[in-house]
C-alpha cells in the first residue's frame, strides 16, 4: 500500500494543512470574499446600466452596450484582467496606490457585468410585454415604469441566474493573483499556492480547493431552492372553490354592482 | 344575460351614495393606423357623445382594438384626429392623455408581485403624486367598489379571474378618466363570470361614464350600448342604435357576423 501512502501525504497532509489553516482562514478567505463581493456589486450596477442600454429603443445607446458585452464576455477573464492590472498600473498608483488589488477588482467587475448586463437584459425582456402596457395606459413614462414595474419583475426571474454568476465570479477571483499581490492580499488560491511550494506538498491548496467548496456548493443549491421557489410561485393554500360563490360574494358586495343585476 | 335597468340604485334607498362620473366627448376624424405599411383602420370616423356608451363589434383582425389603442396612443396614428372633449388627443404628451382616459386589457394585466391595494395605489402616488396614505385611502375605496374590500392584500395569482378584472377596472377608475376603454375585458373569464364584470360597466356606464367597449358578448351590446358599431376589415361598415343593427342589420357583412355570433 505504498501508493496510498504517498497519496494521503501528497494531497491530505494534515499537519501542513493545519499549518497554513489560519493563512487561509484570515488572509485567504477574507480576501477572496472582498474580491468577489465588490467585484459582484460593481458588476450588478454596471450590468443594470449595459441592461437598460440593451434595451433602449436608442441605437446609440444599444451599440455601445452591445459592443462592451462581446468584448468583455468573449475575452479570456485572464488576458482581461492582465491588461487592465498592467495597463492601467500607473494611473491605479496615482489613485489607489502601488497595490494591483483594486485594478484586480474592476477587471472582475468589467468581466461580470457583462455576463450580469446579460442576465438582467434576458430578465427584463422576458416580462409579458402588457406589464409595460398596462403602466403606460395609467400615465406613466417610460423610465417610471420600467423602474417601478417592470425591472424588478425581471430581476426577481434571475436571481438564480445571478447566483450562479457570483459562484463564477468566486472562482475567477482567483486569477488575480496574476497581477502579483502583497502578502497580506492574497486570495485563496494563492495563499495555497504559496504553501504548497514551501512545504512541497500539495495539501494546502487541496484546503484552499475545500474552502472554495465551502462557498460555492451552498451556494448551488441555494439557486436550486430559489429556482424552485420562484418558479412555482406562491400561492395561498386554499381548497378549490366554486365560482358560483363568488357570483353570490359579488351580489351582496356593491350596490354598484347589485344595483344593475335584477 | 340579465341586464335589465336598475331601480335599487334611486336616491333614497339605503345603499352607499354611488357618486357620478362626468365622462367627456371623444370623436374619431378620419384616424388611420397601420403597422409598418399595413394599414389595419382606414378612415375610422366615430363620435362618441359625453356619458354614452358605444360597443365595437365585429370579427377579428376587424381593427377593434388598434381602434382602442389608438385612441390613448399606445399605436399612434398614421393620420387623422382624436378629439377628447374637443380638443386634439395628438397634440399633447401621450403620458397626459393617458391619465385622462383609462384603459382596461383581455388579459387584466395587474402586476403580479403587487397586492391588489398595490396594483390600484401605484398610479396614484407614482403619477398623481398623491402620498402613500392618500393613495392607499383612494385605492381602498374603488376596491370596495368593485365588491373587492376583503380581498385588497391579495396578489393577482390568488385572486380569480372575475376578480382580477375587477381590480384592474378599480385601477383605471381611481385615476378619474373622462373616458374608459375595454379591449374584450371578458373573454378571457369563466361564463359565471362573466355576468358579474359586464354589469359592473353597465353600472359605470349609467353613472355617467364615457365608454368604448370592444366586445363579443352580443347581449351586452344590445342591452347597455348607447351606440353600436360594426368593424370589418379596418373599416366601420355600420353605426346606429343597438336595434338598427341587431334588428335592422343592412350590410351583408353584419347579416353574416349576426347569423355567425348570435
């Protein structure tokens, strides 16, 4: 059983893996959330702005948004994030310092708006087109209903397309140690990385590996709840009734009503 | 369909004051509609006096409800003129016509994630720039109405289909239009009810309403209508009182429809 010996030692060393536990724990892993929760949040507000431009009835503004969408989701995420962290290098200095870490998170959020602008234009699209007509048939504009109506009926359908986002986003945080961050800014991955190449075992990235698991895979199955949740819908449980009763409801209700049936 | 005319409604009987509306004139000039180069109305000329209530019948693809759209504009005209108390419909923003005429749909077309109170508030505040209070009051109010006080925080989905078009009626209603339009808003109901939807336009109607009503259900026609007319092909091919066209029917065309429908 030789060959199962050198396995446990390569992937599951539990004393290098205990070893660079609180690396992971506190630089690794919070990190790794920072990147992908801001990166997450830019991307949503970017991806509602790419969304409504898709959709606008303006080719200026429906080019444009369809133009950032090809370009950003038909990238590589790692060329991508390496262009804009050395690309913009020195004008991220005069402004964030010599850290890539910022550069790191806007080129995540670049590549996730797109596929979240995407989404959501997917989202808004699908509303049943009489939602619109119906608001505009009371007096409201067009931005009035789209903001009040619309929109958030189309993001509620994609909330399960939206987690699935963050759970790519999650793991894409991960390329941005490319750029080459500060020992105290490492991610998951790299703090593994690190590890593993100190310790010439890979056990500790086999931990970052869990702690990815221990994010996403919730995750995952939370969209399945959510999926079904919204696409069932909610209903009050109620036994089936007669129609018939509400004719009677109704003939007792309103003198309006009542008043013209004799 | 009974439908015959109320006496429980008179002054001194023991119901709620039912207040009155004041519905305006609205006239049809030559109003020609297309889509791209399809011409679905031509020289739709119709006058509707204040208060009265005028059917639009005729078989599908006959232009009925384009007429209706294109009297609140959600299709603009290609040519001609509507007049809403006698002043051009096309020369003002659409958004404040629409909030003078109200507009009910086939398919109700309520918001689905508002509560019934909801689906007729949302107009109030957003465009009457009512408050939250005052709108919630109002909305409340044309609820009961409509025999709905006990269903206001019902969604949509748990109301039924006589119910639901009853909401969306009160949510028209509680923007006081001059004029009201009904695009076949029960054909899409179970037959019981049916019955309990139409006499509530037929009490609107004799409350001073101005209506234009798109409908199949003859009986109607016959019994509320001030005014009926038959659509064909984009064209009216007749106008007159309910019983110059159901008795007296001189075109080919509505013989045919009449011995089809009735």
């Amino acid at each position: 059983m030789d060959w199962l010996n050198t396995l446990t030692r390569t992937f599951f060393d539990f004393g290098a893996m205990a070893e660079v536990l609180p690396q992971l724990l506190g630089v690794g892993l919070l990190n790794t959330l920072i990147i992908s929760i801001a990166a997450t949040a830019i991307g949503l507000v970017l991806g509602m702005v790419v969304a409504v431009m898709g959709i606008s009835q303006s080719r200026w503004l429906r080019i444009p948004a369809r133009i950032y969408t090809d370009l950003f989701r038909g990238l590589p995420a790692i060329l991508t994030i390496l262009l804009i962290g050395q690309g913009f290098a020195r004008f991220s200095q005069s402004i964030f310092g010599p850290s890539p870490y910022p550069l790191g998170i806007i080129a995540l959020s670049l590549i996730s708006s797109a596929y979240i602008g995407e989404i959501f234009r997917a989202g808004i699209q699908s509303v049943d087109k009489g939602q619109g007509e119906a608001c505009r048939a009371l007096g409201m504009g067009y931005a009035k209903s789209m903001a009040l109506v619309v929109v958030p009926q189309g993001i509620r359908r994609v909330l399960p397309a939206l987690v699935n986002q963050f759970i790519a986003i999650v793991k894409d945080s991960s390329l941005v140690y490319f750029l080459g961050l500060l020992v105290s800014e490492r991610e998951l991955f790299r703090v593994g990385q690190d590890a593993a190449v100190l310790s010439g075992n890979l056990s500790p990235l086999v931990l970052a590996g869990i702690f990815y698991l221990v994010i996403t895979v919730p995750l995952t199955h939370l969209v399945n709840y959510f999926d079904n949740k919204f696409r069932t819908g909610r209903r009050r449980p109620s036994a089936p009734t007669s129609g018939l009763k509400e004719v009677k409801e109704l003939d007792a209700a309103s003198p309006l009503i009542s008043g013209s049936n004799t | 369909m009974s439908l015959a005319s109320s006496t429980n409604n008179s002054p001194g009987t023991s119901s709620p004051v039912v207040e009155t509306f004041h519905g305006s004139s609205l006239e049809l000039k030559n109003l020609t509609m297309a889509y791209g180069d399809i011409e679905v109305l031509r020289n739709v000329s119709l006058t509707v006096a204040p208060g009265t209530t005028t059917c639009i019948i005729g078989p599908s693809g006959s232009g009925k409800s384009t007429l209706l759209r294109g009297i609140n504009r959600l299709h603009e005209p290609k040519s001609g003129d509507v007049l809403l108390a006698g002043e051009s419909a096309l020369q003002v923003k659409p958004d404040i016509l629409r909030r003078r005429i109200g507009m009910v749909f086939q398919h109700f077309n309520l918001f689905p994630d508002h509560t019934a109170l909801e689906n007729v508030a949302l107009a109030l505040w957003s465009v009457k720039g009512m408050s939250k209070a005052e709108a919630r009051e109002r909305a409340q109010r044309r609820l009961a109405e409509v025999g709905l006080a006990e269903r206001a925080d019902h969604r949509p989905r748990d109301l039924s289909g006589g119910q639901q078009q009853r909401v969306a009626i009160a949510r028209a209603l509680a923007m006081e239009p001059e004029v009201m339009l009904f695009d076949e808003a029960t054909s899409a109901l179970d037959p019981e009810l049916v019955k309990g939807v139409l006499n509530l336009m037929a009490g609107l109607g004799k409350r001073g309403m101005t209506m234009v009503v798109v409908t199949h259900e003859m009986g109607f026609a016959r019994k509320v209508a001030d005014q009926v007319v038959f659509m064909d092909e984009g064209e009216v091919v007749e106008a007159g009182t309910p019983a110059d066209l159901f008795d007296n029917p001189r075109s080919e065309r509505l013989q045919r429809f009449l011995s089809e429908v009735l």
